[in-house]
C-alpha cells in the first residue's frame, strides 16, 4: 500500500515546521510527502527547497485549489492513499499507524478514514462539533442537543472507536480509487464548502469514517475572527450544499444560515453582526444568500 501525505500551506512557516516534523515523525511513514505550496510569501519556499522537500509552488487558488493538487499527484504517482491535511494542524505519532489498523480490519467498503481532530490546547475538546445521526446515518434535523463537542461523549455514540462521519482534510485518509470514481475536489466553491461537498461524493462510494483512536491536534479555530470575504463565502456555500444534498433542502439552507449567523457573533462581536444584517456590509449577506439560492458555486465576491 503507497500512502502519500500531503500538506497544503499559505504563509503559516512555523506552523507548517511543525505539521512536517510530526508527519516525519510517524511510527508509520508515509511513503511520501509532498507540500502544495499555496503562493506564501513569508520564506515557505526557501525552507521547503532548503530542506530538501517535496513540493509544488502554484498561486494561491485557495484551499480547494491546493487540496486538487495534491490528489492530481496522488493520481498521476499512482498512489492508493493520501493523507491529507493542513499547516495549522498536526497529527500525533500513531495517527496513520492507527488509521491504516481500522481500515485493515473493517469489511465494508471504506472511501475515507479521517483522525478525530481536537483542540491542541483542549485534548478533550473537538474543534468541529460532529452532528448526533439519525437511523439513516444522517444529521438529524431536530432535536437537543444536535451536535457533540466532548471526545468521551463521542465515543458512547461510535462502535468500535468508528462514526460515521468525517470533518475532511485534517488527517483524513483518502482512497484514490474511489476518487477516481466520484472526481477530484471542485475548485468552484473557492474558501469554503469544498470539502463538504467532497465527503458527500465520497459518502456515495464508500464509508465516511473518523477513527476516534487516531488523533490531530489543531488550534481553536473559535477564536478567530471571520473577513467580509470568508464570511460571504461561508453562507453562500453552506446554502448551495444544502440545496445540493440535504432534505429538506430549504429548511436546511435556513437553519445552516441562522447557524453562521451566530457564529459570526461568537467570533466577530455584536457592531459587525448587526452592521451584516441591518447596517454597513447588509449587501453582502443578501447577495450571499441571493447568490447561494442561485445554485452556483464560482468566485464572485462582490
């Protein structure tokens, strides 16, 4: 089995150091590693040739951009997997070891086993809350509570240390040969929303899963505040996925909205929230919807 791991990276030099120490350090290495360097300016290329690694310099196509470069090469170097993760992030040690052990030994058919991804400062913590799933393995639409943050309450509701259900591209184990079936990562969706609908063409292969046993650690992306263009994208995207494969789809670009909405608040503050609905930058949430409601993922912000 050839495994490459690959980290796609934009001016974050001391945090991409760290991200290709801990790769290095595997208790299973990586057949490969090779970093797509996503036109960073802050000496990223100077350190990648100086150490002597693998990498592709391209301008900054965002992070869709940089995750369909790594799995073209995965493609065209006739890799079976790619580990795929970004700079910010980095895996434990037996992170892959732990991944490659589950894959092994499950029977179906698996397109995606992904690492748990947990706050670094907060180990029992998970960055990205994962959605409590119905009979159909599906988020449930109601309920309380909808969604599980705390690691241990996670694995009452796994078997075996599995869910079913990924957060893509930090420490996610990608099979090629289901990504030959369903297509590479679209580039349309630009900052946000690639990865979303990529584990929905994934989930149409084969299993989506996290391995609870295998860990990355990443920083608290709840802390950081969101930009006007960010924010544009995150809610005209999160509107074109559910429109795209949610049911009901229009309750569930609704309630995905209110969603960011209060995300906004909890990061950006009150003034800028209410300046998006009611003052200053209205213009841009209602073109973010409008735009989302259109069903067409490109970049056109503003």
């Amino acid at each position: 089995m050839k495994i490459l791991a690959s980290i796609v990276t934009h001016n974050r030099l001391a945090l991409l150091e760290r991200c290709v120490d801990k790769v290095n350090s595997q208790s299973r290495k990586p057949d490969q590693l090779i970093v797509i360097n996503n036109g960073s300016t802050d000496g990223t290329s100077n350190f990648l040739y100086q150490s002597n690694i693998k990498h592709i310099n391209q301008d900054n196509l965002g992070s869709s951009g940089g995750w369909r470069r790594a799995i073209d090469y995965a493609i065209d170097n006739e890799f079976d997997y790619v580990w795929m993760m970004d700079d910010d992030g980095f895996p434990d040690k037996f992170a892959l070891e732990e991944l490659l052990g589950h894959l092994f030994i499950i029977n179906d058919d698996v397109s995606c086993i992904s690492s748990i991804v947990l706050k670094e400062h907060e180990k029992l913590s998970c960055v990205f809350p994962f959605p409590i799933l119905n009979s159909e393995n599906k988020p449930r639409l109601f309920g309380i509570p909808r969604t599980i943050s705390n690691f241990k309450k996670l694995k009452k509701y796994s078997v075996g240390n599995l869910y079913d259900f990924a957060h893509l591209f930090n420490g996610a184990l990608i099979s090629i040969n289901h990504v030959k079936k369903i297509g590479n990562v679209s580039d349309k969706y630009y900052l946000y929303g690639e990865e979303i609908d990529f584990f929905h063409r994934l989930s149409s292969s084969g299993r989506v899963l996290t391995c609870l046993e295998a860990i990355h650690y990443h920083p608290d992306v709840n802390r950081r505040s969101i930009n006007n263009s960010k924010t544009y994208y995150l809610i005209k995207n999160s509107i074109i996925i559910s429109l795209l494969y949610d049911k009901p789809k229009y309750i569930w670009a609704f309630l995905r909205t209110i969603s960011h909405i209060l995300k906004l608040f909890s990061r950006n503050g009150f003034l800028y929230t209410f300046g998006l609905i009611f003052g200053a930058h209205k213009m841009l949430l209602y073109k973010a919807i409008f735009r989302g409601l259109s069903a067409k993922p490109n970049k056109d912000y503003l």
